[in-house]
C-alpha cells in the first residue's frame, strides 16, 4: 500500500479520461511513455517533499498514477470532467475531499496540467521559493511571447490597417520591444486560504515565474506532440535550445 507523503505542500494534477482534441491525451506515449509521467516525475522530484495527488475520473489514470508513486484517493465526480469544466471547482473538489475526509489542509497548492511535459522539478521549487520570499497569494508561470503586440495590427471599419496597441513610439527592431509576457499553463501556487476563503485560484498579489518557450510548451492538438516529442527525444526542453 503507498505510504502518503506528509507535507504542508499538495501537488495537484487534473488529469480526465476525455478529451476532444487529442482522444485519450493525458495516457497518449510521448518519447516512450505516458504524457502524465512527465508531470508526476516533476511533482515526486520536488525538494519541497510535495504530496502528489492525481485527480482523475478515470481508472485506468488513477493506475498509472499509483504505479509511479503518486497518490489518487477519490475518483472525481464526472460532472468535473467534462471538457468546459473550468481547473478552479476541480481544485476546490481536491481540497474539500481531503479535509473532510482525511482532515488534511495544507498550507500551499501547486496545480501542475499534465499537458506541460517539459516544466521541470526546478520550476515547482522556483514557483514555491518565489512566493515564500515575497510573501505573495499566488505564483504563476509565464513566457516571453512568441509574436509581440507591438507588432500586431487591427483592421478598422474600413479596412485600414491599425496598430493592435496604442503607442507614441515605433519598434523597427525585435530587441527594442519591451517584453511581453503570457500564461504558459504549466505551474499555479497559490495558498489554500484564496481558495477556501476567497473561491478563487489566485489572489491578488500574484507573481511571474518566467520559464523559456521550449520548456513552456503546452500540448493541445496534435502538432504540439510532435513538437514535444522532438524536443525530448533531442534533449532540448532541459533549459533552452
């Protein structure tokens, strides 16, 4: 039987059976093993000892899971695994289960999507650092983004051509655009207290946690697996190309 792992820190991963975009994604073989491994491995090599939970509604997920180390002690309910099931009620479920039924809470959450295969154990312990030092709500993570709205245009009402954002200045050069940054998906901390009392994932005082675009790749369709599984069988979502 899986001894638990008692920690102040929940790992959290939301991983259902369905998925439309990509049929049985979180089980798909990527680089030889399942797309959920990646995430658990992060998770179990955390220096934080994070216990590691597994939400799932799906058998055989729950199986994979134990089998690598990982907890899974409640199936969720199917009415949060649908595909516009938001993370925020599926979180709130985790959380709500384990105090009632284990009188568990812990004093953070780290919510890991299975669909960023490449964030690292270095990330989480970034994630986590960062909000214990500044004593912030929440961490999320970001990436520079790949095409700047500085760049970006709008059509108007007559077709012309107009500038996306508003600015008195012009950028002829990539290196004279300020940075621009956007969610990645791959790693949430935030304290159990927003959650509970404020029912919501992040609280105000919210901090970047930046990762590189290659390890910030987030696996949707089809296209993003062969990006992936490329990346990893050539070594090169460890930090940067």
């Amino acid at each position: 039987m899986l001894k638990k792992r008692s920690s102040k820190y929940l790992a959290l991963i939301p991983a259902r059976g369905g998925s439309k975009g990509v049929p049985k994604k979180n089980t798909r073989i990527l680089a030889g093993k399942p797309l959920i491994a990646y995430t658990m491995e992060a998770a179990l090599q955390s220096r934080h000892r994070l216990r590691v939970i597994v939400s799932t509604d799906d058998e055989g997920i729950a199986r994979i899971a134990r089998a690598m180390g990982a907890e899974v002690p409640f199936l969720r309910p199917p009415v949060l695994a649908q595909d516009e099931t938001p993370a925020f009620p599926v979180v709130q479920h985790a959380l709500q289960w384990l105090e009632q039924h284990e009188g568990y809470q812990p004093e953070l959450v780290v919510l890991l999507q299975p669909t960023s295969p490449l964030r690292q154990a270095k990330y989480i312990d970034q994630g986590i650092k960062l909000l214990l030092q500044t004593n912030a709500d929440s961490v999320v993570s970001v990436c520079e983004v790949e095409h700047s709205p500085y760049w970006m245009r709008v059509l108007d009402d007559e077709g012309r051509i107009k500038p996306f954002v508003e600015t008195d200045r012009e950028f002829l050069r990539r290196q004279d655009l300020p940075p621009v940054y956007r969610l990645n998906g791959a790693i949430y901390v935030t304290r159990r207290k927003i959650i509970i009392e404020e029912g919501r994932l992040l609280g105000e005082d919210v901090r970047p946690l930046v990762m590189n675009r290659e390890d910030s790749i987030d696996l949707d369709v089809e296209v993003d697996f062969l990006l992936a599984e490329l990346l990893v069988k050539r070594g090169l979502g460890k930090g940067g190309l």
